[in-house]
C-alpha cells in the first residue's frame, strides 16, 4: 500500500507538473523571441529619423555605432551598397523598396527587419536588422532548467509525504494484522492501539470489541461446559449407592473401580473447563492450526506439554480391559520400550485412547476382539487401535461430525486434532483382524533442556491382556 501510495502521488504531481510546464516552457521562448524581434524593429526605427536628415555614408557608421548589435544593423542607400554585411535576401530587399512596406519575418540563421524611409526625391533607403537565433533563444535553456528543477522538487515533495502517509496507514494496518493473526492463534489477550486514519482507528476499536466479547463468549461457554459436567454428580452418587448396597457380590468391586474411574474423569473435566482461558496443543488443532511437520525445529515445545505415549495407553488399555472381560473380548496390548515423548498433556493422550476404543465397544457386538499397539520410529509415535468388526466404509465421512448414522463423529475428530497439534497424521484403513485398522501418529516432541537422551533398546511386546 506505501509503494502504491507513492506511486499514485509520483504519477498526479507528474501530470500536474507537466501540465503547467510545457505550456510555460513554450511561453517563455515565445516571450524571448518576440523581445529579440521587437527590440530590432525599434533600433530600425530609432536610425530612420538619421537617414531623414543625412546621407552620408560616414555620420550614418557613427549612428549605428550608437546603437546597440552594430554588427547587425545595415543601411541599404539608393545610391551606393549597403553600409555593412547584408543578410537580407534580395528579393525581400527589392519588396521593401519598391512596395515601401516593413518587413518582419524568419530566414535561415535567425530574424531579418527591413524597415524602408523615403528620402528626398522619391528615393527609398532600407533599415536591416538581422536578429541571430542564438539571440532569439537567450536565456530559454536556463528558464527550462529552473522550471525543470521546480518541477522535479515538486513531485519528490508530493512523493515523499505520500510515503509518510502511507508509512502510517501500513503501520496501522500491520498491527491490525498482527493482533488478527495471533487472536487466531488463540491470544486471547492481544489488543490494538486504534491509530491511522479514522476509518483504521474504527477497525481497532471494532477488533478490541470483537476480542472482549469472544473472550466473554468463551468463558461463558466454559462454565456452561462444567455446569453440564457438574450435572452428571446427581446419578454418579445412585451409581454409588447401588455399589454399595452389592457389596460382597463377586461384581461389586468391578463396579465400583468403574464408577470410580468415571467420577475422576468427570472431576477432571471440570477442571479443565474452569481453568483460564489458553489454547494449548489440542485447542490449536481445535482452531485449525497445526505445529510444524518437525517437531525438533520449534525450541518452545521443549518447554510445553509433554507425555510418554505408551505409559498413558497401558494405564487406559488397562480400564477398558475389565469392560473387555465382561462381554468376552480378547484385547491384546503391544507397546514399545523405547521412549515415546511427544507434545501433549496426558489428558489429551487418554482422550484419544478412550475415543477409539470407546467407539469399539459401541459400534462392534460383544466378543469382538480388539488390539492396541504403540509403534516408535525414527521421528513419530504411532498409535494403532484395530478390531475384528464390520470396519469403516467410508472413513471420509466418519471424520465430519454427525455425518454418520447414530454416532456424532465426535471420537475419531478428537483423534485427529490431537495428531494435528503435533504435527502428526491419522489413517484408517482394514487390518489383519478383518476391521477397522486406525493408525494416529504422534510428532516426537523435541528433548528437554536438561535431559539426557534416552537409551534405545529393542522393542519387546507386553504380555496381551484379556483373552
């Protein structure tokens, strides 16, 4: 925009400039020549009254001596040659004589002025004033070169308070950017100075309204979230009675570990919904940003979020295998020994592991078994989660939340987004048990500052749990 600015001032100025300057150039020629001429005709005129009273060769010299250009002016006397070096063509000499006219016009080499006085006797003597050219432009080229450097001041000071101008608008409007761009981002926070142009103070004050309000929306949303989650207390505490009222039955303490697990995790959902407001590797993905591709280039996520995948999918794998036993599926368990850091929370990895394996349970019948494996390779965590169901025909359409018949999409988006955060992938395809075959991969999240890098063993496969 300053570039362009500039460049509309740098073309207006030129036309203006060049609009006034060629006529006034042409002007001020005009002007020089017309003086140049007018000043021969009077020095014709001032030596006519001369010739009214002498002839004489010798008192005409000193005459036009007297005057100024001498060197220019010849008399032309009836009687003899002329009194100096002629200029004059002959046919414009013998028109002034015979038809006593004055004669002004252009030759070649420059102007020529022929002013014819009758003298005694009917006899004509002619005047010459020859004007060269050098003198018909005197002066011109050095009233351009002030004109032209006028003109060219004019049009660098245009130039340059255009630039100024614009220099202002783009600073103003580069803030407004940069404040978008990092609310995009997740800043909450970030706020615009208004400055510029009114239109440009108009548009920061709107933005600081639009943060403050969507800053208010969200925190409204978030409680709302942990009132709903609060909600869920009123028959976790039937759920407990009932357990108790089982006790000394072989299922009681299986229902009671359950309803346990399930009233942590819905503590920690509170929680997480009242915290303050901040967008961390899951809401980025949330947000449609996603980390780079190589992890180990961002020095800040040394700093963030960070969890050993395959520790958080044994303690899950682990819940979910006591409802496994229950409606006779087999569960095998493989995870590798070497180090799977990567960049989220460990709430954010048993989201995940609870997504896929939640959607086994509901969508595949009772006995359908199951695998979960954790696969470490040079620069990723896979997470692969399969089962021996029917599959996913369509895995497009079962990424898009609600597009699918009973189900909200909601497990495998989760999945995905957290994938995104670390700059990882998702992939469903059909795997050796016959069903779904769902591949997460996890970015290795770059190493701690002061840690020490881990050993690399060989991977050795757990003991599978369940049947």
């Amino acid at each position: 925009m300053r570039r362009s600015l500039a460049g509309v001032a740098l073309a207006v100025t030129s036309m203006v400039a060049l609009s006034f300057l060629i006529p006034l150039a042409a002007l001020v020629m005009s002007l020089v020549k017309e003086q140049g001429v007018t000043a021969a005709e009077q020095r014709a005129a001032a030596l006519a009254p001369v010739l009214t009273l002498t002839t004489d060769p010798d008192a005409l010299r000193e005459s036009v001596a007297s005057l100024d250009a001498a060197e220019d002016l010849v008399v032309h006397l009836p009687d003899s040659g002329p009194l100096g070096s002629s200029k004059a063509p002959v046919y414009l000499l013998e028109r002034a004589q015979q038809a006593r006219e004055s004669i002004s016009q252009e030759i070649p080499g420059g102007w020529i002025c022929l002013q014819p006085v009758v003298l005694p006797g009917d006899r004509v003597a002619v005047i010459e004033n020859f004007v060269p050219d050098a003198e018909l432009t005197r002066g011109v080229k050095e009233s351009w070169a002030v004109m032209a450097f006028l003109a060219v001041g004019l049009v660098g000071g245009s130039v340059l308070v255009a630039d100024r101008l614009g220099a202002k608008v783009v600073r103003s409007s580069k803030r407004l950017a940069r404040a978008s761009h990092a609310l995009g981002q997740g800043d909450l926070d970030t706020r615009v100075d208004p400055m510029g142009p009114r239109e440009l103070r108009d548009a920061g004050v709107a933005f600081n309204a639009m943060a403050h309000r969507m800053t208010e929306l969200l925190a409204v949303e978030r409680e709302l979230v942990a009132d709903l989650s609060h909600r869920l207390r009123t028959p976790l505490t039937a759920l407990h009675l009932a357990s108790e009222r089982m006790a000394g039955t072989p299922e009681s303490a299986r229902v009671e570990a359950a309803v346990g697990e399930l009233e942590a995790e819905l503590r920690a959902i509170i929680a997480a919904a009242r915290t303050p407001l901040a967008v961390g590797p899951m809401a980025q993905g949330l947000l449609g940003t996603e980390a780079p591709a190589d992890r180990h280039s961002v020095g800040a996520g040394a700093s963030g979020p960070r969890c050993e995948t395959a520790e958080v999918v044994r303690r899950r794998t682990a819940f979910w295998t006591v409802l496994a036993e229950q409606q006779n599926r087999s569960c095998s368990l493989d995870l590798t020994q070497e180090p799977t850091s990567i960049a989220l929370s460990d709430d954010d990895v048993a989201a995940v592991v609870d997504a896929l394996i939640g959607n086994i349970f509901r969508h595949t019948a009772p006995g359908t078994p199951f695998a979960v494996h954790v696969v470490r390779t040079a620069q990723a965590v896979e997470l692969v989660v399969e089962d021996g169901g029917p599959g996913i025909p369509d895995p497009d359409r079962a990424l898009s939340r609600g597009s699918s018949t009973g189900s909200t999409g909601l497990g495998l988006d989760i999945a995905q987004r957290a994938a995104s955060a670390t700059g990882g992938s998702m992939r469903i395809g059909r795997g050796p048990l016959g069903g779904a075959h769902i591949t997460v991969t996890f970015a290795l999240a770059p190493p701690a500052p002061s840690s020490r890098r881990p050993r690399i063993s060989r991977r050795r496969p757990t003991r599978p749990r369940g049947r």
